[in-house]
C-alpha cells in the first residue's frame, strides 16, 4: 500500500534548521485518511511563531497530499506551548 508521508525543515536566513515536522497516515487501511503529524522547534527560537507556521504548513501539505482530517495522538498536558499552539491554530 502506498503511504502519503512528508517532512518540513524551516531554515533561518543562515540556513540554520530552527525546526522540522513530520507528516503521515495516523494508521494504514481504515486510517489512511486521516493525518498524524510531530513538530519540533529547536528551543533557542522558540515564541517566534515557527511552530505555528509550521502546523499550519503541514494542514496544508495534508490537505494537497488527500487528507480528510488531522489527528495529534499525544500532546503531553505540561506542554503549554504546544497547547497554546494548537489553540491559537483551531484545535
């Protein structure tokens, strides 16, 4: 079976990787449709909104690659930026 999966690396002007997100089935066969994605944002530039741009970078991806929906698995409750994140970005 074919898996639509992608990776995003944000660079700053240097070149410098400031954060990555991976995209992918949240499961195979009755799964498929829905999108998993993980987010991390180097710790030196977190609060510039990197994290933001990039779920909404992956919303799109998945929406182009035939998503129909987004589920996160697990964002632990002490994450507050993560949560803050996704809030401020319609979850």
């Amino acid at each position: 079976m074919e898996q639509s999966q992608a990776v995003k690396v944000a660079v700053d002007p240097a070149w410098t990787v400031v954060g990555t997100y991976y995209l992918r089935p949240n499961s195979l066969a009755l799964g498929a449709h829905v999108a998993n994605a993980g987010y991390v944002v180097a710790e030196h530039c977190r609060r510039r909104g990197i994290g933001s741009r990039l779920c909404q970078h992956s919303l799109q991806a998945a929406r182009r690659l035939g998503f129909r929906a987004m589920q996160f698995n697990l964002v632990v409750s002490t994450n507050a930026a993560g949560i803050r994140c996704w809030q401020r970005n319609g979850f």
